[in-house]
C-alpha cells in the first residue's frame, strides 16, 4: 500500500508531462504544416485560443511590449476585403486546422518577413555610413504596410522616392513599425531606435490610440502589469490546463458576433464623408499628447527632426487624436502630415473619375426631389463580381433595412435610381425627410438575414 501512495503522485506527474508535451508537440506540428495563416493580432481585438502564440507573428517583450518576433517569414492570406461568411471567420481565428474559405482563396496573399530585431526591413547597420541620411518610421500596422508587399509599404515608398529625386544622394529609411502599436509602444522603443543615428524620426501613432484618447478626460498614469504569483507563473507556462479552459469557456460564433456588433455601433460612417467629429474636449491634455509630445523632445535631444503623420482612414469613428497631434505640432513646430484628408482628396478623385468613365453624373431630377426632402443614391461597383452576385444595403434608417442584410437589394436594371443599366454598378434611390448621418454597409449573400 506504502509503494502504491508513492507511485501514484509520481505516474500522475509523468503523465501530466506526457500530456503537456503532447499539447505542444501537437501546436509545432499544425504550425510547421501551415503554409498561409490569417493575420493574428491575438488578445488585441477577440479572444483567441492558446495554441495561436504558436502561429502568431507577435509576442511581449518586456522591454517594448507586443511587438513582432525577430526572424520570422509568414504568407497571410488576404483577410481585407468582402467577407462571404462570418462563420468561417470565426474559425480562422479559433479553430486548430482552419479551413480558408472559398472566398479567400482566389485573393493574392501577401508575405511578411522580419529582420533580427522583429521589424519589417533588412537588418541594419547601428553605424551609420559616412554621407548617409537616414529615416527612422515608428508607427504601427499602417508603418508595417498590413496587407501589401514590402516594396509596397510607404517607408520603401519613401525610400524609392527619394533616391529618384536625388539620385547622388544616399538615403536609408528603416521601418520600426510594429502591428497593434500604440504611442506607449513607442515611448518604449524610442531610445533603441535613436542608437541608429537617425536625422529624422518619423511619429506614426494613431488609429490605435483613438479610442482612449475619444474617452480619456484627464492623462492616466502608464499601466504596470500586477505582480505574478508563483501558481500563475507556473500556469501561464503549461498549455495543457489553457487548452482545457479554451474549450470550457469559448463560445462559438464570438468573432462573427464581434463583427456585427461593430457593423451596428453608431460611431460608424460611410466613406463619402470626411467625418471630423472628436467629443472629447479634453483631447489635447491626455496621456497620448503627452507620450508624443515627449518623443519629440527625445528625438530632438539626440539631434533628430522629427515629422508627425496621423494615419487614419477618413471615415473613422472619431479624429481625436489629430487634435492631440496638432496641438504638439502647434506647440513644438513640428510638421504634421494628415494621411486622412489625403485618403479622402485622392479617393473623391478616382470616384469622380470613375463615374465620368461610366457616365454616372447626378441627374437633375434626382438631385433636385420632393420638396421638403432629402434624395440619396446608394451605388456599389460589382462589376468584378460577375453577373451572379446581386447586392443589398443595409444602414441606420427605416429604409436601408436596419442593418438586416441581404433585404433591400439594389438595381442594375435601370429603375429605382439606376443610371445606366446592366453596367455592373448597382444602385438604388432613397428619399428621406432628414438623414442625418446615413451609416450603411453592402452585402451580397444568398440569404435575407445571413
């Protein structure tokens, strides 16, 4: 009885052992096989299992933060497009051996491959070479070029234009742009980057520091991760309880939930409208202001001038952080480079190019209406879709449907507001007494409601 008391603790740590090594083994495997991966941003926007630190390109450092593994070479499969079924989101991002859905496959996937440091550029010489004027960009997924091909991304951009522009000169300009960056991110990584001597430090934090700063009425203080204790240390590195509590607590379909609770949040706009709307009057005093007005002074104590981008699309919910941003370059003489309204300027461009392409110009009835009332037409170019696929509207009004997809089709019959028929553009006409803000989106699933 002694040897069975014994023995039993000891069979039933080996096998614990032989469990966990099972788990892992299992995670390297479906790694190792995997030839595209969807882009995971783990815990930064939904839930994910644990085998996905496996997959993930990101990992914590504990100096910077959430930050990219050096060495890496990973090919995504295009994720920024239509979705043709939430369903097969959700198992994307949940599932040990996702499959990718048929209306992924047929879009070009992009590679991304990172440097001994863990950023998207060649490895880089700490000294600089004699006559070399070098660009250091700090930003998160816009600077990384999420979606694109390296020579893609606007740091090489800039790179190739100015060589073109001053051929006898010899520029460098390095990418330290980091996926789901923040300004806290880059108060971190500031001092590394300035070891590289650089003449001008490129400040490219935004869109993901946007929603503390809409909120945010008073500057908080950094946040300090609690201190671990041993029974956490000790779970946090065994997968195998993790995996369990994966399957015990995950609800299926979350991502897919995730996504139309942010299709129907009523921040949300369309993309012909330049929304400049921040609620915050506090804006310019957060923490945000105040982590990118002190890398300004860090960059210029070390001899570096310093250019301020706010990278945000047009439509997005709110603009407070440019307001941040251009009180810092207001109060240090900074330059300050507004991607949105260039976005917006270019986009209204190829648009108004299009539709004299296609001969949709407003119509004189259509642009004048009932009295009293407001007209809109809704257009979306399906021409690449081929002659099967119809699509639908739906928004925040009564008539866009109430943001019930596939239930209020649009026309390429020339009816119901349609211009010019059978030309792949589908559109539909709707008269409102007041629209205020229209916030819609387009579908073309085969199912109302779906």
């Amino acid at each position: 009885m002694k040897k069975l008391i014994i023995i039993s603790p000891v069979a039933i740590i080996l096998l614990i052992v032989v469990a966990e090594c099972a788990v892992r083994g299992l995670y390297a495997y479906v790694t190792w096989r995997t030839e595209k991966f969807p882009l995971l941003y783990e815990s930064v926007y939904w839930d994910v299992p644990p085998w996905i630190q496996y997959r993930s390109i990101l990992y914590y450092d504990p100096d910077i933060g959430l930050i990219m593994k050096p060495r890496v070479t990973r090919t995504y499969v295009n994720l920024f497009g239509p979705i043709g079924d939430l369903t097969s989101v959700d198992d994307l991002f949940s599932a040990l051996l996702p499959t990718i859905p048929s209306w992924v496959t047929s879009r070009q996937p992009w590679h991304l491959k990172t440097n001994a440091m863990g950023f998207r550029d060649d490895d880089i010489d700490r000294q600089k070479r004699p006559g070399t004027f070098r660009i250091a960009v700090l930003g998160d997924s816009w600077t990384v070029g999420i979606n694109v091909e390296c020579q893609h991304t606007y740091p090489s951009r800039l790179a190739d234009f100015l060589r073109g522009e001053f051929p006898h000169g010899r520029f460098e300009v390095l990418n330290f742009g980091a996926i789901g960056a923040t300004s806290s991110i880059g108060t971190r990584l500031l001092p590394r980057v300035l070891a590289y001597q650089p003449d001008v430090v490129v400040l490219a934090y935004a869109a993901n520091d946007e929603s503390q700063v809409a909120q945010e009425t008073k500057p908080v203080p950094a946040f300090a991760p609690p201190p671990v204790l041993l029974s956490g240390w000790v779970t946090s590195r065994l997968e195998l309880p993790k995996m369990l509590t994966w399957y015990r607590t995950h609800r299926s379909g979350a991502v897919a939930a995730m996504i139309q609770q942010d299709v129907r949040r009523s921040h949300g706009g369309s993309s012909n409208d330049l929304n400049r709307s921040c609620g915050n009057p506090h804006a310019d005093e957060t923490s945000y202001r105040i982590a990118i007005d002190g890398l300004v002074g860090m960059a210029r104590e070390r001899g570096a001038d310093v250019i301020l981008v706010y990278n945000n699309v047009p439509e997005f919910f709110s603009h407070c952080t440019l307001r941040a941003l251009t009180r810092v370059a207001k109060d240090r003489g900074a330059p300050l480079i507004d991607a949105s309204s260039l976005l917006f300027e270019r986009g209204a461009a190829i648009e108004r190019s299009l539709e004299r392409e296609r001969n949709l110009v407003p119509m004189p009835d259509s642009v004048e209406g009932p009295p009293g009332k407001v007209t809109v037409v809704v257009r979306v170019d399906m021409a690449v879709e081929g002659p099967r696929r119809r699509p639908f509207v739906m928004g925040n009004a009564p008539q866009l449907g109430g943001f019930e997809p596939n239930e209020v089709p649009l026309f390429d019959d020339g009816t119901h507001g349609d211009q010019v028929a059978n030309d792949g553009v589908w559109e539909r006409e709707f008269i409102f007494d007041s629209p205020g803000t229209l916030i819609y989106m387009f579908t073309d699933g085969d199912r109302a409601g779906e």
